[in-house]
C-alpha cells in the first residue's frame, strides 16, 4: 500500500508548522510523510536521498532559502524513470515579492499557509498528478504586486527593486511573446482565467464550455507557449500584459 502513497518532505524552519502539515497530510491513506527539514540545505538533501513526489517548501528559512532550494530540487532528474519532485511553496501575504523568483526557480505553485486542509490536500494531489496550483486569493495579489514593482520579463520581483523598468507605452508590456500570435481568441480567453486563479470547471461554466474542451484548450496553450505548466502560463499572461 505504500508504495502508492504519495511521498512528501516538509520543510519549514518552525517545528509546529511542521507538525502541523505532517498531521494533516499523514490522516489521508493516499499520502505519507517520509521527511522533514528545517531549512533548504536539508531540504535539497532529503530530495537528493528520498526522492519524494512532492515538497512543501517554505520561502524564507535560515541558510539555504526556499528559492534557492526550489531551483536546486528542480533541477534534480528522476532517476530510472522516477519522475521528478515537485515544489510547492508556502508563502504569506507579506512574502509575494518571494513568489515570482521561486516560480521562475521551477516551483509548481504555491500556496497561503493559511490555507483550508482540504485545499492543501488537494493541491498536493494536483500537483502529483503533474499540474500545477496558484492560490486564487494570493494571484490578486501577486498582480498587483508586480504592477507596483515593475515586473519586467525574464526578472524576479526582487531584482527590479534594484533596477530601473525599462520604458514602454502605459498599460502595455515593453514586449511581448511572438509566441502570444499563435494563441487563438478563445485559447487567450481560457488564459486569461487561468492567470486568474479559476480551475478547469470554473473555467468552463465562465465561458459555457465542456469541461473536456477546457483541458484541450489548456493543453494546447501551454504547448503553444512552451510552458511546463499552468504556473509558468501565468507568469507568460503577466509578462504580456493581457491580465
């Protein structure tokens, strides 16, 4: 039976959150916790040697943050046709600027540490199933952080605090993806619900569609993109300017 669990390492610098999150992911028959660590150095260790499914990681944490931790594990390859681990990050309101620099690291989402237990569990499975997550209530946010900050293409939150935006026309971006031409009208509308935070269903009853032909127009866009998965769709209708 165990070997069908889902496999998760936590890491986060307090031990109650921890046990916490350990306490809730261990109630469910389908997953396991088999590590935990409390900074990022162990975290990347624990990947390296358990090569768990899924870890919880937390953005700031002494030593090794949970950025530089997230590029180092995703970075890792399966070995033997294992497939990779999978990053989500914990963050909080007052951490947004941290977010844009892990999903650029290669993180499959994140999450407010305030979150619902279902919706933590959830979007583990969700993540595990090789998709990605993005907390609704945290997307307004992070746009409007970026809008504030000057997010520029190719640049973290955090690097344009200490370098100038480049100049462009208001309300557009400096400059867009050729890859936004080949999206057709209906693949842009599908993108831009998916840059606000709402799941494939959500998407279809917004637009009076099939729930099938939601995920055919996903899949689609993020070929088209060259997007691993939803997270980096977003962060490309952010950098294009159509949200």
């Amino acid at each position: 039976m165990s070997e069908n669990r889902i496999r998760v390492v936590i890491a986060d610098d307090q031990e109650l959150v921890r046990a916490g999150f350990a306490m809730v992911i261990g109630s469910q028959p389908d997953m396991q916790v088999v590590g935990q660590g409390g900074d990022g150095a162990q975290a990347v260790a624990l990947a390296e040697t358990l090569h768990p499914d899924v870890v919880l990681m937390d953005v700031r944490m002494p030593g090794m943050d949970g950025i530089e931790a997230t590029r180092r594990i995703s970075a890792l390859r399966g070995a033997d046709g294992e497939r990779p681990t999978r990053v989500i990050i914990l963050t909080t309101f007052d951490l947004d600027e941290y977010v844009m620099a892990a999903i650029n690291a290669g993180a499959s989402g994140f999450l407010l540490k305030d979150t619902e237990p279902e919706t933590l569990l959830s979007s583990i499975r969700t993540v595990f199933n090789g998709n990605a997550i993005i907390a609704p209530s945290a997307t307004k946010r992070l746009i409007e952080k970026m809008m504030e900050d000057g997010y520029t293409k190719g640049r973290s939150l955090t690097d344009t605090q200490s370098a100038p935006a480049a100049p462009s026309q208001p309300g557009r971006p400096a400059y867009t993806d050729p890859e936004l031409e080949l999206l057709t009208d209906r693949e842009r509308e599908v993108l831009v619900e998916i840059a606000h935070g709402l799941s494939n269903q959500e998407i279809a009853s917004k637009l009076f569609i099939s729930l099938p032909t939601v995920k055919t127009h996903v899949a689609h866009i993020l070929a088209k993109i060259n997007a691993r998965d939803r997270v980096q769709a977003v962060v490309f209708a952010y950098d294009n300017g159509i949200v």
